[in-house]
C-alpha cells in the first residue's frame, strides 16, 4: 500500500485531525490537496503541522517540509511523515520503544 492510497493510515490520521481540530470539509480533503489550499491561514497551517507531528510523535524538519512552500500536498506529507517515522523508529532507544 503506497502513502497515496486513500486507506493509508497515514492519510486518515491527517485527514481526521483536518476535519475534527481543524474543520475542514472532507470533500477538500485528498492526496493531491495543497496544503495552501485547505483554508488554513498561516498560523493555523503551522499549527497543523504542530498536530500532525504530535500525533506521530516526531518532528518533521524544515527542510523536509515547509508548509508555506506552495505546491505541498497532503501526499508529500504522508511521504515525509512515513520516511521520518520509518527513520525514527529505527534510531530510539530502547526505553523509549517500550
């Protein structure tokens, strides 16, 4: 399963923050949506990121991902939590996974 299906874990987990912390409509809601054109104003759109990484518990670095930057979908986010939860796992410590 690729993080562009619509079923990815991934995507529902961003999907229901968007629609349920955020309120936004879920026929907005794709792979293929900009992030700058989910309605969100710039404070809101950091926030969501802010949601986003707390939900996966990770940090996505800047410079995988600026939310500001045009053209970021929500795929590309899907892309870049995956790869970054993938790389997280793999670094924690011990105690941490447990």
């Amino acid at each position: 399963m690729s993080s562009s299906d619509l079923s990815s874990p991934t995507f529902n987990t961003i999907a229901a923050i968007l629609r349920d912390d955020f309120r936004v409509d879920s026929a907005a809601i794709s792979p293929a949506t900009a992030l700058t054109d989910l309605g969100l104003d710039s404070l809101a759109l950091m926030e969501f990121v802010f949601a986003v990484e707390d939900a996966f518990h990770l940090r996505i670095p800047e410079d995988r991902l600026d939310p500001r930057e045009a053209g970021i979908t929500l795929q590309r986010l899907c892309e870049v939590i995956d790869t970054e939860s993938a790389g997280a796992t793999a670094g924690l410590p011990a105690e941490a996974t447990a």
